[in-house]
C-alpha cells in the first residue's frame, strides 16, 4: 500500500488526468473513476476465468 502522501498526489494527477485530459467537469471525476474501475475488475474476471479455463488438469496416476 502506498503511504498517505503518494495515495492523494497520485488521486490528485488522476483527478487532474480526467478533467485535463478528458474534458470532464470536476463534479463527474468522481463517477468517472468508479465506471473506470468497474470495468477494469470485470476484466479481471473475465482474464480469471478464461485463464481457469485453459488451466492444465493433472490426471491421477
């Protein structure tokens, strides 16, 4: 985990990254954020199941 001090300046450069970048107005970063990372963990899923999926299975000897 990162210290408190790294947390807020990289929340801070995220917050600066949406509404620079992206032209988002500061009160939807909040929203924005939580829809970035919900996609992001439904890829995981989707990476965690098609990795178990194609997982070598050991057959008793």
């Amino acid at each position: 985990m990162l210290p408190d001090s790294n947390s807020q300046g990289l929340k801070n450069l995220a917050k600066r990254y949406f509404i620079d970048e992206l032209g988002l107005p500061p009160e939807a970063v909040s929203e924005a954020s939580q829809n970035l990372i919900g996609a992001f963990e439904v890829l995981l899923k989707i990476d965690e199941r098609i990795k178990k999926s194609h997982a070598p299975t050991t057959q008793p000897l």
